[in-house]
C-alpha cells in the first residue's frame, strides 16, 4: 500500500461509500481496522495521511497520538454533539465532524495533506482536492446577476462584507468568488463555521492556543486568522458567536492583531473577514444577543441573497450543473435528466434551497440505473408508469402541489433515515430546526380538520 493512504478505526461498516469515494475522487488508499489495538500495529509498520476515528473510540484517541504524534487524527460522529466535540478536541483531535461527511466537506478536510491535484484529470473534472477554486456561481436571474456584478466591483476593496439569506443559498460560494476576485486570490480562504464549535473551542480555533494554554493543549496551535494571513477567512453562521467573542471579534477587525489563548503578546494579522448570517441580525441586537458595534463594523459592504423559491428559473440551469458534476464525480458517465425529472424539480418547493437541490440530484445521480435520471431516483418516489425515458406521464387525478411534494420528500427522508431527524435534515440539506417547524406544521394541519368539523344533522 502506498503512502498516500488514511487509516479508518471503526468496528462498524459503515465506510464503505466514504471508501469508494476517496479511492476515485481523490486516488487515496484506506485501511479499516475494528480497534484502537490494531491501529497501533499499523501504525509502527506503515505511514498513513490521516487516521479517521469513530467517537465511541475517543478515550483511545491519545495512544493514537502517542504511536503516531505527526499524524492529525479527525473524529466521526452519526450524532454530533457538543459534549462529543469538547471531549474529542480535548483528547487532541484535529477537528470532530458529522458521518457521513459531505463529498465538498472531505475534500476540503484533505486538501492540505493530498497537495496539488494530479495533471492528467479530466478537462472540466470537478478537482475535489482543490478548494482555492470557488465553486462557479451558477445564476441567470436579473438579481442574482446584479449582485454578482456588485461583488466583483466591491472585491479588491478591504472593506468587511456581510453576506445574509437563508440556509443553502449559496452565501459560501458568493463568499469564495469576492476572495478569488480580489488581490488576495493568492492567499489562502479559511472558512470555520461558528455554529459547530461552543464558545472554548471556537476561541481556541479563530485565535490558536499555546502550550499548556488549558487540559488538552499540547502543543501551539495556530488560529484560522493566522491560518488566514494576507487571504481571506469566512466566518459562517456568525450569529452564532457567543457574545464575549463578538467582543473580542470586534477588537480584531480595529487593531488589526489577534491575541492566542494562553499567549502573552498580540500578533498582527492581515486578513479580510467575510460573514454569514442565516437569520436577522437586527432583531437579535434588540434581543441583546449580537453587539451593535460588530454588526455595523461587519455590514460595510452587505449582500442578501434570495431564496431558490424567488428565481425558480435558476433551478433548471442549478440541476443541469449538478448532474454534469456529480456524475463526472462518481464516474457514472454522461446523463440526462428525464422530462418529468425536470418538471418535478421545477415544482419543488426546496426550503433547503440550493443545498437540497444538489444533494438531491447527487441522489438521482447515484440511484440512475440507466443513462437517465427519473423523479424517483431523485425524490425517492415512483413515478406513474410510462413505456420509455422520455415518454408522457400519465396524468394524475390533480396537480400535485408544491406544498404536498414538501412533505412527501420531508417524510421519504424520515422514512430512509428511520425517523433520525438530524441524518433526514442532512439528507435534505436543511437544518434540524426547519425540519423541526415543517413537522410541527404538518401536525397542526392533521389536528385542524377534527377540531372544526362541522356537525351533520
């Protein structure tokens, strides 16, 4: 085996899709052992990138670091928590991530170890190794292609940019296309997700640590700001920061220098901040849960993008993308979506927005049993029968509305997931809050009727 290789220590097997993946997206090797005691043998025979650790083996995390100090060990949970992500951090994992692992969240994850792509890949191949390249922001609605145009005349400015809309829009990909339009294209875009980390950690993993800085620092480790230096660093989901870090935030973004946790001097920093936001930063200033003085430092330059339901015309040309990319990914060869396919995408109300959309289609992709993409490879559901990929579909007894396909896709990915709300939102590409909304809407619908029944005489 060779030394382009990732260690998985599971005894469940699970891996097998996360496998094939990195074998043909990125020509990485893997080893699967069930323990601990065998990934310790492994290790003093043969060289491995990476070790990827389920999190029920956390309490074996630290002989890992002892057999192997040089190699990052990341820890996969089915159910992420924040206790589990506190304890794996202070075991010294280099990060603690959701399983299975998004194909843009792997790729992301091994770029650093894997270097530059190979040169022989395919013209027009999606490089999963390659994330300095934005994702092309693909759009031909008016406003959408106004704010486009906005972005690339802001981009050689310094000046911070709020970006706001609701999740699975597209506010990372516009965040990468300012980087790559500015002239910090050459530096490095960091991107950390306030979200998934609590307060402790999310200090430690903007601003880096020292030595003996606290239980579990081990060794110094380097902040995403420093990361981050002469490029750009995205701060996700940054109404989620805790209010003493907005604090320090603020204080970054007018001295220019960041203090380490542990540390005793401020080190400079040159780095251009974008945020992200998925909810109404005003109305949590009026709470008292986000600082006034960070929300106008941040909203310089600010852009709102709509939702996928306001330019249902970018959902055809989305999809066409999508499938080029994800069966060029899986090696499936040229496919084509079936008109009823198309149809059905164009109905669907996507509250996931652009995200639900493309994990969709990544379905239909891997579900297509021929050189076409039906509705029921896409959304799980069988379509009436027809002789033939492209002839007409039966008509239904009625149109089926936008809000009845909602839930039968809300409740095909209950029914996949066996009822696991958090593995259904992924799925979906949706937050477990919004999934959440949908059923508790859902349920208040079904008690209607009985509560206002009228009476017959």
């Amino acid at each position: 085996m060779s030394k382009k290789a990732l260690l998985i220590v599971d005894p469940q097997p699970l891996w097998r899709e996360v496998e094939a993946l990195l074998s043909q997206a990125h020509q990485v090797e893997t080893r699967q052992v069930p323990s601990p005691e065998a990934a310790g043998e492994l290790l003093r025979e043969q060289e491995f990138l990476a070790i990827f650790l389920a999190e029920a083996l956390v309490p074996s995390l630290a002989p890992l670091k002892g057999a192997a100090p040089a190699v990052p060990v990341f820890v996969f949970s089915p159910r992420p928590t924040v206790a589990g992500a506190v304890a794996a951090m202070r075991e010294g994992a280099q990060d603690y991530l959701g399983f299975p692992p998004p194909p843009d969240r792997l790729a992301e994850l091994l770029r650093p170890y894997l270097g530059a792509p190979p040169d022989h890949a395919a013209p027009g191949r999606p490089r999963p190794g390659d994330r300095g390249k934005p994702r092309a922001l693909i759009t031909q609605d008016p406003a959408m292609l106004r704010l486009v145009e906005m972005a690339r005349a802001v981009a050689p400015t310094r000046a911070t940019v709020l970006i706001q809309g609701e999740s699975g829009t597209g506010k990372e990909v516009l965040a990468r296309l300012l980087h790559q339009e500015s002239d910090r294209a050459a530096g490095p875009f960091v991107a950390v997700n306030c979200a998934a980390l609590p307060e402790g950690l999310l200090e430690s993993e903007l601003f880096g640590h020292e030595k003996g800085a606290f239980t579990g620092a081990i060794m110094r480790k380097l902040g995403k700001f420093e990361l981050a230096q002469h490029g750009t660093l995205l701060l996700d989901e940054i109404s989620e920061m805790h209010p003493h870090l907005q604090a320090k935030l603020l204080r970054v973004l007018q001295e220019n220098e960041i203090d380490r946790v542990g540390g005793r001097t401020p080190i400079p920093v040159d780095v251009r901040v974008v945020a992200t936001t998925n909810r109404d930063l005003t109305e949590l200033m009026q709470k008292g849960e986000f600082r006034e003085d960070l929300y106008y430092r941040l909203q310089v330059i600010t852009f709102t993008l709509p939702p996928l339901r306001e330019r249902p015309g970018d959902i055809p040309l989305l999809a066409q993308y999508f499938l080029e990319r994800y069966s060029q990914l899986f090696g499936k060869g040229p496919l084509s979506f079936t008109a009823t396919a198309v149809r059905a995408l164009e109905a669907a109300a996507w509250p996931g927005n652009v995200r639900q959309l493309e994990n969709a289609v990544a379905r239909g992709v891997l579900l297509a049993t021929s050189r076409y993409v039906h509705p029921r490879d896409i959304f799980g559901e069988v379509p009436p029968a027809a002789p033939g990929p492209e002839s007409r579909p039966l008509a239904p007894a009625r149109p089926v509305t936008l809000r009845e396909m909602e839930q039968s896709m809300i409740f095909q990915a209950l029914k996949e997931t066996s009822g696991n709300r958090t593995h259904a939102a992924k799925l979906l590409g949706i937050s477990v809050r919004t999934l959440r909304n949908k059923l508790h809407e859902y349920r208040q619908e079904q008690q209607r009727p009985s509560l206002c029944r009228p009476q017959v005489a």
